[in-house]
C-alpha cells in the first residue's frame, strides 16, 4: 500500500484507509489473540468442514 493510498474513501463512511487499518490493527491487538490456523478436509469450499 502506498502512503498516497490511505486516505481513500472505503464502504465504509466513518473509516478512510488508513483509519480502517488503524482500527483493524487496534482490535487484533486488544484480543490477545492470534488467528488461529485451520486444516479442511475439503479443498472444495462449499463442502468444506472444519476439524
């Protein structure tokens, strides 16, 4: 992402780029938490089901 990239509207009113990312970073932070990694069974999305 270029730096002349973060003030560009998203879909989202309240948020341009940059104050999106902001938000985003914020919230993975206050979780605690790190995405967990899945396997599937499945390469088929549809019919794909978590273990």
């Amino acid at each position: 992402m270029r730096d002349d990239q973060l003030g560009w509207a998203t879909p989202c009113a309240e948020y341009d780029v940059r104050a999106l990312l902001d938000h985003l970073f914020q919230a993975v932070v206050a979780s605690g938490r790190r995405p967990r990694r899945r396997t599937w069974i499945s390469a088929t999305p549809r019919t794909a089901r978590r273990r």
